[in-house]
C-alpha cells in the first residue's frame, strides 16, 4: 500500500516540476515590448468613456452562489431520484442527509437576507 502512495507522489512532483519548467520557459522567451494600447482596458473593441471599474453590489454575488449551489444540487439529486427504488437503504440516508444540507444552507441564506431583493 505504501508503494501505491509513493507512485502518487512521484507523479505529483513529476506534474509540479513540469508545470514549473513550463511557466520559467514562457517567461523567458515571450517577448517584452510593453505599451500604453496593451495596458488600456478593451471592452468589445470600442473606447472606454469613464471609469471602466464599475463596482457591483455584493448581494449580486451571493444570489449568484446561492443559485449555483441549488442547481449543482439538483443536478446531484436528479439521477438519484431515477433510481430511487433500485438503491439501498445506507443511500437514501446519506441522499437525505445531502438534502438537509442543502435546506440548512436555503434557510440560512434566508435568514441572512440573501434572498431579499431591494
């Protein structure tokens, strides 16, 4: 078991080795002629007016991760609920589990006034 560790290891330093080696050579050959065009910002190829930072609220943000959260979910519980009849019992608790997991975070978003939109 030890050796099947090890193997892992090697290829992890093997990959990090490689990713290094890679990213010094990109540095070193890539060509260095910085300008003001290359530094200006560029948004769908016409010229900025005004300030391009535009600051977002961070209820955006946290609707956002709420969203993704509930659809990674019912992407996860959508084949589940296919084969409900055909799983074992140990499933469907650690499924129901899953679940409350995610009402927990529902309710604590709301609780929080994530959901709240002014």
């Amino acid at each position: 078991m030890r050796t099947d560790f090890a193997f892992v290891g090697v290829l992890l330093v093997a990959a990090f080795l490689l990713m290094g080696a890679a990213l010094v050579a990109a540095s070193l050959l890539r060509p260095k002629k910085p300008n003001k065009d290359k530094a200006a910002t560029y948004e769908c190829g016409m010229e900025t007016v005004g300030d391009a930072w535009v600051q977002f609220r961070v209820q955006y943000y946290l609707f956002a991760l709420v969203f993704v959260l509930f659809d990674v979910g019912g992407v996860l519980l959508f084949p589940i609920a296919l084969a409900f009849n055909q799983l074992p019992a140990w499933t469907v608790l650690v499924i129901s589990l899953f679940a409350l997991t995610l009402l927990s975070s529902l309710l604590y978003a709301w609780r929080k006034g994530v959901l709240e939109w002014d």
